[in-house]
C-alpha cells in the first residue's frame, strides 16, 4: 500500500487514502496530496499517472534505476532524481538510495526501493509544520532538504576518517597495508558522494532561477540554503578527494624513507661484520706469520677484531646511519 497524505489549511485532512482518492482530493482547489511509493509495479505508476496527467516517457524513467541525479520539465508537472546517502564509518564504505519524484502544481510522488526510509522526510515535514502553508514547495523543499542534509553528514563522517587516516600514517608502527587499503575505500565512497551530489547543483539551480511551475513560490530562501549546502558538501568532497591522493603519495613517500632506513642500517652492519671477516681471513692464511699459533698472536686479532668493529660502530652511530 502506498502512503498517502492530503493537506488543506495547514492541516493534514487525509492520510494512507487509496490512490483512487487522490482526484477527489485533488477537485478541492485548497487541498494538495503526498503519495508515496516503495518499489512500486508499472502498473502502480500508470494509474497514479492517469490520475495526475503524468508523461509515459516519465513513467518510464521512474521505472528505470541508476538515473543520473536530475530535474526534468515537463508541460504540467516535473520529474527529479536525487540520491540518498549513508556512511559506515566501520568499513569505509558509502551507500546510496534513488530516490525519484513527480512534481504538479499541487500533487507530489516519491518513488524508492526499501533501502530508503521515508520517514525521515515525513518526519522533516512535520517538525516544519509553520510551512505547510507553502504547499508543494513545502513538500518539494522538505524531501531535498532532508537529503542533501544526509549528504552533508556523510561528507563530515569522510572528513572524521581521513583525519584520523592521516594521524595513523606516522604510528611508530608500520600499517602500511592498513592505511592504502583504508585510503582506497575512502577515495572510492568520496567518489561516489561527488558523483550523486554535483548534480545536485544544477537541479537546484534549475528550481531556483529556471522555475516557471512556481515550485519554489515563497520559500526561495529555503531552497537557497538548500543550494548553499549543496555547494558545501562538493566543495568538500572536492577537498577531501585531493586530501586522499595527498595521502596516498605522503604514505609512498614515507615507506620510501623508512626503507631507506632499513638498507643504511643494514650496509652498516655488513661494514662492521666484514671487519672481522677481513681480519680472520687474513689471519687464516695457510703461511707462517708473526703470531701464527701462538696465543699473542690470538689476542692480537681478537684486539685488532673489536677496536675496528667500535671504531665503526661508533662512526656510523654519529652519522646516525644506526
């Protein structure tokens, strides 16, 4: 069953009606409708369609996923798709909703699948009950507000993770792997935000300066801080997408560093070790020398063994090659 509602005189007057009733609602010159539907059939759409006058090219994109976030104008109504977000900040990962709407003059229909909750919205609504006065434009501006709102949150739950990415880059302890396998997925979700929201831009623009439907008709103000927001989470999105590249670069770097940490302190320590190699080897030659079998000759080498092995050691530890 879909949800319904209808409004008059700043009051809800009807509420989860059959879509049958929508006309008789419809035929009060005072009185504007809500109807809500959640996955609905074609054959949903085409008779709220028949009762709204609606365009079958409409219809069909309604039925269609994956549509770009938009606002289509058509004769007598328009047709918007926007996309709701949410971010698990556990595993980096951001999902979203479609989120489709038909828009008369005084009719208004969202379409969704159950990955949406609509009660945010009609919960958006009623704790801005001041406004229903405004009628469609106080329904249109509550389902966008709501969602960029959604959107805006999902930015700064980004932000939280990339700042705490960037604080774990120089733990003393290497999370090499942790912190590209984190990056990524935040650089994929930051993307995925960016591509549902940037065209948020133009549908709000398109209800604010190109609105010959009045859909915006005395809540302009509304729908700018709307637009406002919108702006503020691309921006961010673009800042944070630049933020990841320049932490994935900063992370190559560091692993370059620490790497070359590794291999000077190794050379050192292959220099100390060839000192005592040289001086047994030479030691070890198969011809009589001064001190060959004798015990001073022994003490002699293991002398000769550690002064050069301290000398080196404590050259290297200056030069903070250790």
């Amino acid at each position: 069953m879909p949800r319904t509602r209808a409004y008059r005189d700043g009051k809800i007057v009807g509420e989860d009606f059959p879509l049958d009733d929508i006309s008789d609602y419809l035929a009060n010159g005072d009185c504007f409708v809500w109807a809500d539907f959640e996955s609905p059939t074609r054959e949903d759409l085409e008779k709220v369609g028949d009762e709204l006058d609606l365009h079958e090219l409409a219809i069909e994109d309604a039925l269609v996923p994956g549509q770009r976030s938009k606002i289509d104008r058509y004769d007598r109504f328009l047709f918007a798709t926007v996309y709701d977000t949410t971010f698990d900040a556990d595993s980096g990962d951001l999902t979203s909703a479609e989120v489709k709407a038909f828009i008369t003059h005084r009719a208004l229909v969202t379409i969704h699948g159950e990955d949406f909750d609509i009660g945010v919205v009609s919960k958006h609504w009623d704790d801005n009950k001041d406004l229903v006065s405004h009628g469609i434009p106080y329904l249109l501006w509550g389902l966008l507000d709501s969602i960029v709102d959604r959107q805006y949150v999902c930015a700064d739950g980004l932000d939280g993770e990339i700042d705490g990415l960037e604080d774990g880059m120089f733990d003393p302890k290497p999370q090499t792997l942790d912190v590209q396998r984190r990056s990524f997925a935040l650089r994929r979700s930051l993307v995925q935000l960016r591509r549902v929201v940037t065209p948020m831009r133009e549908v709000l623009n398109t209800l604010l300066r190109r609105d010959d439907m009045n859909t915006t008709k005395g809540m302009g103000p509304y729908y700018q801080d709307v637009y406002d927001h919108v702006l503020r989470v691309t921006e961010q999105t673009d800042s944070l997408r630049d933020l990841v590249s320049t932490i994935l670069d900063t992370n190559l770097s560091i692993q370059g560093n620490r790497m070359n940490l590794v291999m000077k302190k190794v050379t050192s320590w292959a220099a100390i070790i060839a000192v005592p190699t040289a001086v047994t080897g030479f030691f070890g030659q198969n011809v009589p020398f001064p001190g060959y079998s004798t015990w001073p000759g022994f003490v002699v080498s293991c002398i000769v063994i550690v002064i050069a092995s301290v000398v080196l050691y404590f050259s290297f530890k200056k030069r903070d090659w250790l």
